[in-house]
C-alpha cells in the first residue's frame, strides 16, 4: 500500500536502520572503538576550544578558524554517533520520519559548513604567506565572523532544500535503511516516486559547494607554493610549508573518506564488481568520514603546531 506524502502519514512513517549490514554479528565489537573516537573527540576538541578561548596568545584568525573547526568537529560526531551506538549496543534502529530527516539536514549542514571553514583556514594561510604585512588588517575580527557567519548561511541555503526533497516524495512501504545513520540519498531511495531531482540536486551540491570548495583550496595552496619556492633560503621554506602542514592533513583527512562515500553511493551496486561488498564498504566509509575527522583534528593541530603544543605542556605543568 502506498503512503501518500501528505505530512500527517510522513509523521507516522518509522524506519529501521540496520547499522553496518552484513556485520551484525560484530557490531558490538565495533562499537567498541566507535564509542573511544567519539569520546576523545569530543573532548579532544572540547579541550581546543577551551585553550584557544583562555589563552590570549592564541587570539589570533587561524586559531579562530580552528576553534569554528572545532564546534563543527562536535556537532558533526554527536548528530549521528549516539544514535549510531544504540543500533549497535541495543539492537534498537528504530527511527521516525522527522528525526531521520532532521538527522539528515545537520548532518549535511554541518558538513558543508565545515567545508566552508576549511576553506577559510586555506585562504588565512594563503594571506599569512602571500600577503604577511597585511595579514591583520585583511584578516580583521569583523571580516573572520563574517567568514563564519557566511559559511553557516551558505550551508543552511544549500542543505534545506533536501528537506523539501524528501517531503515531496509518495513512500510505500520500505522502511530498511542499510546504514547507521539518516543521509539524503538514503531516505530518497526508500521512495516509489521519481528521485531524478533529488540525484541531480546532491550532485550540484558536491559539484558546487564541496568541489567548488576542494578548487579553491587547490588554487590557495598553489599560490603558496609558488611564493615559497621563492624564498630564498632552505630552512625559511620548510619552515613555511611546516605552517601548512597540519591543515593539509586535516584537508585530507575530511575529503578523502567523504569523496568515497559520495561515489560508492551514486556508483555502488552492480555498476562495481563484487558488488556485494559495496554496502558495506559504503558504510564504513560513511561512519569513517563522521568520526575520524573529528578524532584526529585536535591530535593533529596539538602535534604539530608549536604555540598550541606549547601552551598544552603549559597547562599541564601549571596543574601540576
């Protein structure tokens, strides 16, 4: 029987999310390290946020970026990760409409807006590097919120539409969702009607939001290079591109999974050999891309950057 897509049956639409399919036999093992990530990232980058607002040193538009990173970092793990570990503690996938849809919409907000912000942090480097003398009267307080204010909004225009996306569909009766979490595609595919909009909305949104954002990077850290390799002394340009490092990694380490996912999801299934593998190698690319990042970025940042790893022994010592 087919359930109109008027809102009073979408309100008592329930859907099962499955968590990693082919792997429920493990999935109290893998919740295991799941459960340790989410932890140590939320305070990893709960402790970030903490020095960058306490330690006036660290005033300063990279760290400011970084602490907006940070947030996003939060949000990011928390809007997928408990529901995540209660399929996998409790057997319990149950999920209504509305919150598998608002799950949805923060998760893909939240990402845009992270992608807007690691944009941010390119251009601030591009700035420091290519422009030094002017670097704080381009990069002033009011230009960096409106940096961040911006990348919110942008995310919000780009990401509400999937919600009108969703609601407009007619659903019949499918209600598995071969995943740990809500995401566009999806609920979309749970459809009987036409999704042709919906396929071709997500893949202007990754062309022109993400990709866009992932060009620009690109182009930022190309001008970089070109004017360290005019630096003329060794020991200054490696100095230089060490200030760089940290966030090419964080880039990479957000991209890479995200871009994977994005494919095995528009090109998984039979179109890929084994095509058996895909779901699961989707999913645990997808549970990758929502928690490692966040994981990894203070531990990155804290390493490998000398004035926050210097005010971190600091800290302790005076604890201590």
């Amino acid at each position: 029987m087919t359930i109109s897509s008027n809102h009073t049956n979408l309100r008592d639409i329930w859907y099962t999310m499955t968590g990693i399919p082919g792997l429920e036999y493990a999935h109290i093992w893998i919740s295991i390290p799941i459960c340790f990530m989410y932890i140590v990232s939320v305070l990893g980058n709960t402790f970030l946020l903490f020095l960058i607002f306490t330690e006036r040193s660290l005033h300063e538009p990279m760290y400011f970026f970084l602490s907006m990173l940070a947030l996003a970092d939060i949000f990011l793990s928390t809007v997928t990760t408990p529901k995540m570990l209660e399929i996998f503690w409790f057997q319990d996938g149950g999920i209504s409409f509305g919150c598998c849809v608002s799950q949805m919409f923060f998760l893909h907000f939240i990402f845009v807006a992270e992608s807007a912000i690691l944009l941010a942090m390119a251009f601030d480097r591009y700035v420091a590097i290519c422009h030094p003398l002017r670097y704080t009267t381009i990069l002033t307080p009011s230009v960096i919120g409106k940096m961040g204010i911006a990348s919110v909004i942008r995310s919000f225009f780009i990401c509400f539409p999937l919600v009108f996306l969703v609601y407009r569909l007619a659903y019949c009766g499918r209600n598995i969702i071969h995943h740990s979490y809500c995401e566009h595609m999806g609920i979309a595919r749970l459809a009987c009607d036409s999704i042709k909009i919906n396929i071709y909305y997500g893949v202007i949104v990754a062309l022109f939001s993400t990709c866009l954002d992932v060009v620009l990077i690109i182009v930022s850290y190309a001008l970089i290079l070109c004017t360290v390799f005019r630096i003329p002394s060794q020991d200054a340009r490696l100095k230089t591109l060490g200030t760089c490092g940290s966030h090419v990694c964080v880039i990479l380490l957000f991209y890479t999974p995200a871009f994977f996912s994005f494919f095995a999801h528009r090109f998984g299934g039979h179109h890929i050999p084994l095509h058996h593998l895909s779901p699961v190698v989707h999913v645990l690319m997808g549970n990758i891309y929502i928690l490692f990042p966040p994981l990894m970025n203070p531990i990155i940042y804290s390493v490998r950057t000398q004035q926050i790893r210097s005010r971190i022994q600091r800290w302790f010592t005076k604890q201590n």
